[in-house]
C-alpha cells in the first residue's frame, strides 16, 4: 500500500514540477515586462530629437542577461503587447499605444525582442565566474547594436533623414549613456550570478 503510493507520488512529481517550473517562468516573463515599464518612464526629453534619453535599454539588456534568450525575448514580446493594447508601459514623452509603436522611436521598440535575446544568448557561452562581467559587457554592447540600427534606421525612414542626420538624432547623443547602462547591467548580472552561487 506505502509503495503503491510512493509510486504514485513519484510519477505524479514530474508534472507538479514542470507546473512549477512554467509557472515560475511566466512570473518572470511578466515581472520582467514591468521592470522595462518602469524603466520607460524615467525618461528625459531632448529639445533636438523625437527620441528621449530613457533607462529602457537598460533594462532590456538586464533582462535578457537574466533571464535568458528565450524567456527575456518573450518578455519583450509581451511588453510590445501590452503597449499596443494602450496599457501605460511606454515613455510618457510619446502618444503611447500603437501610435507609439509606428511614431519615430518605433525601431527602438521593435528591437528589444532581439536586443534581451542577444544578451541573454552571449552572457551564457561562459560558465567562468572571472570572465563573467567581461562576457556581460560584450553581450550589452552587441546587443545595443540593433537598438541602435534600427533605432536610426525607422527614425531616417520616418521623417525622410538622410544617413548622417539620422546618426545625429538617434545614435551619436545617445552613444556614451549607452555605455554607462551596459556596463551597470553588467555589473548587476554579475552581482545576481553570484548570490545564485552563494
């Protein structure tokens, strides 16, 4: 009778698990939606570009190293999605809704899947805990490449820009607080790598 529903239990185990395990990352994918939500509104108007100096990438990228390719391009995925169903995600310096997601910073928010999935994918081709924060800064700057190309790329299409005005308004001013937000989400992985390990 004892082994029949130790059996029982055993069996049953793996799907209470999984449950869990889906559970815990959906949790995740959501929290994470949020964190880039917040991080959209502590934003800073420039009086020369449609485009605010925002802390979103820095959460995009943070996100991805965190949670992986999958989860933090799921989550970015998500938070698109909850944008255009008008919720209040999305810099407060913009229409919001799907205005927001065909205005002049659109490029940006069409690059995060890719960006968090990028950063997510680098940081995890090393397990080695001394190579890890050097790992992360390169995972941050590749994938602030798409940020940046399509960023420049919807903005030029957007308001008829040749390349170099296009480079002016949505690369170059944002160039150097771009390396500031790679390297402080670097910083912060490394920190939640190594309370995982403690």
């Amino acid at each position: 009778m004892q082994s029949a529903f130790t059996a029982t239990a055993t069996a049953q185990h793996p799907a209470s698990s999984l449950t869990y395990s889906v559970a815990r990352k959906a949790g995740l994918v959501l929290a994470a939606s949020a964190f880039v939500a917040v991080c959209a509104h502590i934003s800073l108007p420039l009086p020369f570009t449609a485009v605010p100096l925002t802390l979103q990438t820095f959460a995009v990228i943070l996100v991805g190293m965190a949670l992986g390719p999958v989860a933090g391009f799921c989550s970015m995925l998500l938070y698109l999605a909850e944008g255009a169903a008008g919720m209040p995600v999305f810099s407060p310096h913009g229409p919001g809704g799907l205005a927001q997601l065909l205005g002049p910073t659109a490029g940006y928010l069409f690059s995060y899947p890719l960006a968090a999935a990028i950063a997510g994918a680098v940081v995890r081709t090393t397990s080695n805990p001394r190579a890890r924060f050097s790992i992360a800064i390169l995972a941050g700057a590749l994938a602030s490449i798409p940020v940046f190309a399509l960023g420049a790329a919807w903005l030029a299409f957007f308001l008829h820009l040749d390349t170099a005005s296009a480079m002016h308004l949505s690369v170059t001013p944002f160039l150097f607080g771009e390396a500031a937000k790679v390297t402080a989400a670097a910083g912060i992985y490394q920190s939640i790598q190594r309370l995982r390990r403690a």
